[in-house]
C-alpha cells in the first residue's frame, strides 16, 4: 500500500483524531512540567499549536479533525454540570458569602464584556468581531452560545475564550502580588470570573476551595452573561 | 461510574429542555449545574457513584477544552488581519476585571467578616 492512501484511510477515521488530541495533550503537559509549569506554555495552547501544525502539514480540514475531536468536545458538557459537586461541597461558605459573591459577579461579567468592546470599538473594529470578542470571560461551550444569539462568529468566540483563559492565568500572579490578595475565595472568585475553565484548573491547584470559588464564579458568569450580554450589546449599538 | 455519568447527563439534558421550554437563554450545562446542586442539596449528601466520574471529569477540564481551540485555525486570515485588536481587547480586558473583582471581592468579603463580629459582640 502506498504511504498516501495509508494517510487517506486513517485520517478518515474518527478515532485517529480523538488520539492525536490525547497524545498531543500528555506530550504538552509533559513540556510544561519540564518548563516549571509556566502558564505560557499552557499545555492547552501548546496542543492547540502542535495539532493545527499537524492539520495544515497534512492539509486536514477543522472539519475532518472535528468528526473525531468532537467525542472530547461533547464531555464540555457533562463536566460543566459537574461542577456542581464542589460548589456543594463548599456549600455553607458560598451561603455565607452570598451578597458579595453575587454583586461582584453581575459587576464583573458586565466589566469584562464592556471593556472588550471598548478596546475594540477605540480601534475601530468590526462588528462581528466586537461580537464575538464580547463573551470571551465566559466559558467555552456558553460563549458559543452567547456567540450564537448576538451574531458574533460562535467558533471564533470559543477560541478567543481559551485565549483570555490562558491570559488570566498569565496575569493571576502578577495582579494578586500588586494587590497583597490574601483571601482564597477572592483569588479563586476572580480567576473563574475573568478566566473561566483556565482560573479554575489554575485556582484548583492553589486549594481546594479557591477552586470550588472559581467554579462558582465559572457558572454564575456565564448565567449572567447569557442574560446581560444580548442587553450590553444593544447598549453600545452593535 | 455509569449512574453517575446517567446523571450527569441526564441533569444537563433537562436543563437543555427546561430552558427551552421556559425561553431563557441560559445554555443547557449551566442549567442542568444549576438542577444537579439543588438536588444535591435535597438529598444532602454527595453520592459515591457520582463524586467519581464529576472529580474525573474536572479535573481533565483543560483536555476538553483542545477541540474548539484548533477551531482557531478557520479564522486565521481575520486574526492575522485584526491581531493587535484581539489581542489588546483580550489582555486590557482580562487585567482588569481580574484586578476590579479580586479587589472587590476582598473588599465586600472583608466588610461581611467585620460586620458579623459586630454583630456577634453585642
């Protein structure tokens, strides 16, 4: 058999997709242990980088990759409403702490949204790229929903979420520092806010309830982000 | 492991329907989170056969996140074109509402501790 028509049969399957990404991911991990675990080489994004060099070197198509990768796209899902354990667990905190985790959360989700599109909107952007730029605090699946409903590109939304999430993590340090943070809840709180998945796999690894905060703070932005986003928007006039 | 995943899926399948049915424009996941911590809450305890599969399932988050990034690649010609525009809304943005609810976060947490030992002392 030629190497060719090898290549052409099992790119085809969905399986060797679903592998490739796996692979890619453990290969990534591993570089970003070797490298002291630095969120700029963030295991997410050096697999994202290795598999789009592996898709354009064998002229694969998003779609093609997408027939497999959506097995692992699909647990998105299930994962989010997963979440829900943790926020269990810490429970009786986030019960005590209810008020400002609330306003906090309505300020920052509208913050963060306004402040993306006055950049955009300061350098004269266009509009379905201020539109998809405007859930990009929120977490994937749900910024492409939001996406969707206010007329941005709903895949470009997903990707420049996972690009503000390794953002946050990259500033998270440096922000907590200036401030002399000392609470866990706010450390966590606004990492899931402003850096979604991202904050809270990073808050997670600080403590455990720095991280059912984040996954807190996940949620709830994307609740109200889902409802104040579409409002916001018609605000600025886009 | 199976009942939990059941669960799960069952959790966001209901929150897709409910919202739908009820016209709010929360996605489905968020929804069925929001069913799984009230009936979390009722039963009062979480039950082994699902703490196994939703701690595995969290803590590979950043693995199921690959998939739509790669999607990035479709829109390589608009981010080369608009680059320094996406990436400046990105980072201005970010730093500053991480720095705005951090800050305020502390703050109200802070006056919340205090307001209660006031309240504790009289």
């Amino acid at each position: 058999m030629e190497i060719g028509n090898f290549w052409v049969y099992f790119a085809a399957r969905p399986l060797f997709w679903i592998v490739v990404t796996m692979i890619a991911f453990l290969v990534a991990t591993w570089i970003n242990r070797k490298a002291g675990g630095t969120a700029l080489l963030h295991p997410v994004f050096v697999s994202m980088l290795m598999i789009i060099g592996l898709l354009i070197l064998t002229k694969t198509d998003y779609n093609t990759y997408f027939e497999g990768a959506q097995f692992i796209h699909f647990l998105l899902g299930p994962a989010t409403v997963a979440l829900a354990v943790p926020l269990y667990d810490h429970l009786a905190r986030i019960r005590r702490l209810l008020l400002p985790i609330l306003v906090t959360c309505i300020t920052g989700s509208v913050f963060a949204a306004a402040t993306a599109l006055a950049v955009g909107i300061a350098m004269d952007g266009d509009s379905r790229l201020l539109l998809s730029l405007a859930p990009k605090s929120v977490t994937s699946p749900i910024a492409i929903g939001i996406s969707e409903q206010i007329g941005g590109y709903p895949s470009l939304s997903a990707g420049l979420a996972l690009l503000t999430g390794i953002i946050g993590c990259l500033a998270a340090p440096l922000v907590f520092k200036l401030l002399k943070l000392k609470s866990e809840t706010a450390m966590g709180f606004s990492l899931g806010l402003s850096a979604h998945g991202f904050g809270t796999a990073y808050a997670m690894q600080t403590s455990a309830l720095a991280g059912a905060f984040a996954g807190l703070a996940m949620g709830l932005t994307g609740v109200f982000s889902s409802l104040l986003l579409p409002l916001l928007v018609r605000l600025f006039g886009i | 492991m199976v009942q939990g995943m059941l669960l799960l899926l069952l959790c966001q399948l209901a929150g897709e329907w409910l919202m739908v049915w009820l016209g709010i424009p929360i996605p489905g996941p968020v929804a069925g989170m929001l069913i799984l911590l009230v009936g979390l809450m009722i039963y009062g305890k979480v039950p082994d056969f699902l703490r196994l599969p939703a701690e595995g399932l969290i803590r590979h988050l950043s693995l199921l996140f690959i998939p739509a990034g790669v999607g990035l690649m479709v829109f390589a010609q608009l981010l080369a074109q608009h680059w320094l525009l996406v990436l400046l809304s990105l980072v201005i943005s970010t730093l500053l509402t991480l720095i705005l609810t951090a800050w305020m976060m502390q703050k109200l947490e802070q006056r919340q501790q205090n307001r209660s030992k006031a309240n504790g002392n009289r």
